[in-house]
C-alpha cells in the first residue's frame, strides 16, 4: 500500500499566490549587506592610495546620517 503524499497549494481560498520566504530568505541577504557596507566604510586608511575620494565622503554622510 502507497503512502499519501502531501502537495501544497501554490493558491490561497482568495485565489491570490501563496508566497512564503524562509527566515534565511531575508537573513541573508541583509547580513550580506550588512558586512559589504561595513566592510566599505571601515577603509579609510586606502583612500590616499585610491585618489578617489567622493566614495568615501558619500559612505561617511551616509554613515553619519545612520548614526543620528
């Protein structure tokens, strides 16, 4: 004897798609995010060596306006 198998429905009662993301769904990316901006603006040091400084003064205000 087969064993049943559960499927789960791609549609709500309201006929509107059922869209769930796992908690990692989310987590992820803004962990992710997260340490690429930390990482972008903790390198002060090697702006003299770029020449280019208007990538760090726009994660400074940037900085400085998340910290307010």
């Amino acid at each position: 004897m087969s064993a049943r198998t559960h499927t789960r429905s791609t549609q709500s009662a309201t006929g509107r798609a059922d869209f769930r993301l796992p908690w990692w769904g989310v987590a992820l990316p803004t962990v992710a995010f997260v340490v690429l901006l930390v990482l972008i603006t903790g390198s002060h040091d090697a702006e003299a060596a770029s020449g280019d400084s208007s990538i760090s003064h726009l994660m400074d205000r940037i900085q400085h306006s998340l910290s307010r």
